[in-house]
C-alpha cells in the first residue's frame, strides 16, 4: 500500500497531482468529502462556510484527526492512495500510522 497525502497552497496544482495518480491507478480519498457526506446525511447544504463549520464542529467533538480515521476506515490494505484536503497537523499524524505514506508538499509559481 502506498499512501500519498498532499498538502498546498489554494491553487497550488494538488487536483492536477491527483487527477495524475488517479490515471496510475491510485484511488482518491478527500477529507473534504467526508464533510460533505455527513452534511449531506443531516441534509446540509455544502457551501464552503458549512465544510468550515462542520469541519471546526467534528474536530472539537471527536479530535483533530477525526476526518483523517475516516478515510482511513475506508481503505483498502491491498490499494494505492492519493489523500487530498489534509488541513490540520493531527490529520497528517494519523495517515503516518499508515505504512507506505508519502507526505508531499505542492507548490507552483503564480
């Protein structure tokens, strides 16, 4: 199993790394998205000042790495990943647990 958890800047290129991994057979895992499902389950709407408030709300509740156990419970151990929308230091220390992870850091030039 390889992990790769990207971290950057808003526009940094981190969709482009992953639509690459994701044409080399890596699946995609996004903590973004597991806020939207649990807005969804409690018919939320997904606006970006609701990602922030559910976000801030799971973590206050259930800890800092919360989001990050979640992708985590769905994984396959036989499978590569590429892990988007890592925001928090205790996220990145949860997927670190996993063998095989790779933290990379995305930059571009204006």
């Amino acid at each position: 199993m390889i992990v790769i958890g990207l971290t950057g800047k808003y526009c940094s290129g981190k969709s482009t790394v992953c639509d690459y991994l994701k044409s080399r057979s890596f699946y995609y895992k996004s903590l973004s998205d597991e806020l939207r499902a649990v807005l969804a389950k409690e018919g939320i709407e997904s606006t970006r000042e609701n990602l922030i408030r559910m976000g801030n709300e799971l973590r206050s509740q259930h800890g800092n790495s919360h989001l990050a156990k979640l992708v985590v419970e769905g994984m396959a151990r036989d499978k590569n990943y590429v892990v988007d929308s890592l925001r928090n230091p205790d996220e990145i220390k949860e997927l670190q647990k996993l063998p095989g992870f790779h933290l990379w850091n995305i930059t571009s030039p204006e």
